[in-house]
C-alpha cells in the first residue's frame, strides 16, 4: 500500500473539517469564557495543539503501512485522531474558568496565566494517565461496568455538548435550526449529497452563509482586521510555566476532573482501537494507546491544555477510501493553520453558531450510544448516570447567570451560605447542586456501577463501589465545595499544605455528611441478603 490512495482526499476532507470545527468552537471559548489573550491563544496554545496532531496523526499514518506491509493488504485505514471534544469542554469549564474565577476572586495578579497552568497541570496529567493506563487498559474495562462508564461520557454529551449549544441554536435559530435538520438529514437520514461533497463542508458552507445574512458574521464586526494574528508562531516548550504550574496547587484540585475524563478517553480510545479491529483493521492496542497517551503530553509540554484522543468513525474513513494518507494531510493542514494565524481570519468568517451543528450532533451520539450497547436490564443505570452531568452544567448556568447580573461584584450580591439557606427556604435545593456539581463525573461513575450492581444483585460488589464513594467524598474530591462570592469551587484544605489557593474564610461545605452516607450504604448492601430475598418472577412481571 503506498502513503497516498486516491480515497484520501475525500477522507481528509472529512477529517479536517471535523478538527476545524472543534477549533472554531475551541479558539471563541478561550475568548469569550476564558478571556484570554490572542497572544496566548495563537502563540502558545494553538502551537502546542499543532504539535500533538503531528506527534499523533503521523505515528498512526506509519502504523497503518506497517500493518498493511505485514499482511500484504491495500485496504488497511489508518486511526483517526484529533483533540477529545468531551475534554475541550470539561478542560474549559470544569478546570480553567474555576481556576480563572478563584483568581479574580482572590485579586490575583495574572488570573489568566493562573487558569492556563491549571489547564497545563490537567493536561500533562490526564496524558501521565492514559499513557499508564495503556498497560492495563483491558483490565480497567473488565473491572468497570460499561454502564458505568458510557453513561458518565453521555453525561458529558447531553449537557455540555447537547443542551448547550441546543439553547445556542435557538438563540439564533435561522442558522441554528437550518443547519440542525441538515446535520440530521445526512447523518440520522443516512443520506449521502450529490457531487460527493461531503456533509460536514455542506453544513459548514450553508451555516456560514446563513450566518452572515443574519448578521452573526463577521465575528467581533468589520472594525476586527482577521489578518492581524497571519504570521508564523514557532512552537516552544512550556516546561518552565508547567513547573510552575505544579507548583500552584492545581494538581489535587482538578483531579475530580482529570481522572474520570482521562479514563473515558482511554477506554474510548480502546472501543475504537476494538471498532477499527471489526473493520479488518487490527492495530496493537498498547503501543496505540501509548502514542496516544504521549501526544497528550506533548501538548502539555508546549503549551495546549486539551488532551488528544483516537476518534469513532475508523469503518466510516475506511468506506470513503482513506488509507494512510489522509491521516499525514490532516495533522499537516491542522499544524498549518495552528502555527499561521489562521485560526484567527477563520473564526472571523466563520462564526461558532455555523458548527455547532455537527458538535451537538456528537453530543446526541454520545449519549445514543451508550442506550444502543448497554444490555437492556441496565438502561436504568445509564439513566441514573446522566443525572450528575446535567446537574453539573445546569449549575454552571446558574452561576453564569448570576456573574452576568452582577453576583460577586463590588457592591452586589455574594454566593455564600446566606443566599443557599434562602433558596433553600424556597424549595430551590442548589447547595444541592453544587454538592453534586463538584466531582460529578465521579459520581457519575459511581452511582451508575451501583445500579448496575444493584440490577445484577452482586451486593459485595455494590458496597465496593459505595465504599469508593465514600473515600472520594472523605478526600473532598467528591461533593465538597466552597463559595467564593461568585463562584463555587472543589473545597479541599490539604491545598494549603500543597501552597493551594484553599482559604478558610471561604465558607466551605465540607463533604462529611455524603462520605456517611457511602459508608452507611456500603453496609447496606452488605446486609441485603439478611433481610431481603428476590422476588419471585411472576411477581416482578405484574
């Protein structure tokens, strides 16, 4: 098989479309939730992204022509690749904006620099994880139920990557809703469009044109010159700033965050290793995993907070006919973008309501999937794991809601314990949500593996779970929190002792009450099969 086949093109189309509009949402969210600098951005970030889709995309490319060189094959398609959309999300409002806001709460000099290393930190460890966990990546699954663990991901999807830019859609619903139903057309409708053009450059096209007969285009206006940022930003290794970074008390933190987050990816990462294997393409899941694990730490090191993963959709690349070139020409054409400005000029033309589309559309996959290949005694588990997600993000609309109408500022009204017991007092239960907000993909995992536990009747292993709750919650990695005025953050004192940015004054609202009742369902479960027996078949059935 040579490098390039005459199916590439088409499969670096899709495949580069796909980057672009991640990095279309990507660039506009470090902006505008983030604040940070165009500097940063174009001259660290998008540089250390570059790296890590060279580091990834060229391994996979060669490992293609290795397999199809050994087994004497034409036909061998190579891993798609590309930054993990779930933890572009979570990186950004589960790491860096808390980060940013605790800074500006505690009158920090540089807030954004602070929020950046937290993303550093998050990265770097999230890649020391799947890049361990590449050799014992099949013992974890085992030991896992895949409930457990698809439903914490849809969780992800339907709130971060569903509901948010479904309200963003109907916010501007001309463009929105067109380019939806033309997402669900192609993709859900299973049609392919005339000439071979392919859908996501449809859907782009189309939105961008809507776009800019609504007035959602040009982004920031016609004052904005999109040619400003169009030079070369050479990659430099951010070691410094990551030592710093560790430094800062991030590491415990955000591991409520990283840990979940980098243990999806991995295990996403091996169902699509596994997926590739039932298209005939069977690659060796260690080193697979490995160069995985080591593109993340790649971006870490020069700059990028977001971790990278290896994609779903190897069977769809391989049918368009992509071989091993496709996979060269998209980390060549997403380096060229990241290291020349041009993502600048980009979000400029095309503005984030063009794509958000094809996003949702992989939020709503995400959460498809995990009812489509769960058995159906454990669909309830799924359901009871979406829970933590949704709460988790409508928290963050609620707390976004209250900066905009001036929570936190000088002169207005503080989130503290006041303003919980008065909510409280209205039946609105939101120290509630903010309990289960922090931590929640733990959560997430944990009560959904319970239910599973609990269908299955396997009360020892139940407890175990409940038991690892409990130590979560006891660790304040789960369900602790603190008020900052403004904001709500994971409250974990031990931070002092790491020269964290934890202060006492800060009301927190430690997670004692939760570690108790873990325990006490532990011993629950464990007593079950003493004061309780199945139901009878027929009983159940009526």
């Amino acid at each position: 098989m040579k490098l390039f086949s005459p199916g590439d093109g088409e499969g670096f189309v899709a495949a580069f479309v796909n980057n672009l509009v991640q990095l279309l949402i990507l660039a506009p969210l470090c902006t505008a939730v983030l604040g940070f600098s165009p500097a940063l951005i174009y001259g660290r970030i998008l540089p250390g992204v570059a790296i890590s889709f060279l580091v990834g995309n060229g391994y996979y490319a060669w490992q293609a022509l290795v397999l199809a060189r050994r087994e004497g094959r034409t036909d061998v398609c190579a891993l798609p690749f590309g930054i993990s959309t779930p933890a572009i999300f979570a990186h950004i409002f589960l790491v860096m904006l808390p980060a940013k806001q605790l800074a500006v709460a505690q009158g920090m000099a540089d807030p954004e620099r602070f929020a950046w290393h937290a993303g550093l930190v998050a990265c770097f460890l999230g890649g020391v994880l799947e890049f361990s966990c590449a050799f014992f990546a099949a013992r974890i699954r085992r030991v896992t139920p895949q409930a457990a663990m698809l439903a914490t991901l849809a969780g992800v999807g339907l709130g971060f990557l569903g509901l948010a830019f479904l309200f963003q859609a109907f916010a501007s619903p001309v463009t929105g809703l067109v380019t939806l139903i033309l997402v669900f057309i192609v993709f859900f409708g299973r049609m392919k469009l005339r000439a071979g053009i392919p859908a996501t450059v449809a859907v782009l096209v189309v939105g961008t044109a809507l776009a800019w007969a609504t007035g959602l285009a040009p982004v920031g206006g016609w004052h904005v010159r999109p040619l400003a940022q169009l030079h070369l930003y050479a990659p430099h290794l951010v070691l410094g700033d990551l030592g710093q970074a560790f430094a800062g008390g991030h590491i415990v933190a955000y591991l409520s965050v990283v840990i979940p987050i980098g243990l999806l990816g991995v295990l996403a990462s091996l169902q699509n290793i596994e997926s590739a294997a039932a298209a005939g393409d069977e690659y060796p899941v260690r080193s697979s995993l490995v160069v995985n694990g080591l593109a993340t730490l790649a971006a870490a090191c020069f700059g990028s907070p977001f971790p990278t993963s290896i994609y779903i959709g190897h069977p769809a690349w391989k049918k368009l006919g992509a071989r091993a070139g496709y996979s060269v020409l998209n980390g060549l054409a997403v380096t060229a973008v990241c290291l020349t400005g041009t993502m600048a000029a980009l979000t400029w033309l095309i503005p984030a309501e063009a794509g958000i589309a094809i996003i949702l559309w992989i939020g709503v996959i995400i959460t498809a999937q995990a009812f489509e290949v769960t058995p159906r005694r454990h669909l309830v588990a799924v359901v009871v794991g979406l829970f933590p997600g949704l709460a988790a993000w409508t928290m963050l609309m609620v707390k976004a809601t209250l900066s905009a109408a001036g929570m936190g500022q000088a002169g207005g009204p503080v989130l503290g314990a006041p303003l919980v017991r008065t909510a409280h007092a209205a039946g609105a239960f939101i120290g509630g949500g903010f309990a289960l907000e922090q931590g929640f993909l733990y959560s997430a995992m944990i009560w959904s593996a319970m239910t599973v536990c609990i269908v299955d009747r396997q009360w020892l292993r139940a407890a175990a779970w409940s038991g690892v709750g409990a130590a979560l919650s006891l660790a304040s990695l789960m369900h602790a929190y603190t008020l900052t005025g403004r904001d709500s953050v994971i409250s974990f004192p031990l931070m002092d002792w790491l020269g964290g940015t934890w202060q006492a004054g800060q009301a927190p609202f430690p997670a004692g009450g939760a570690a108790l009742g873990y325990a006490l369902a532990a011993v629950l479960f464990l007593l079950v099969r003493f004061w309780a027996v199945p139901r009878a078949d027929d009983e159940l059935a009526g």
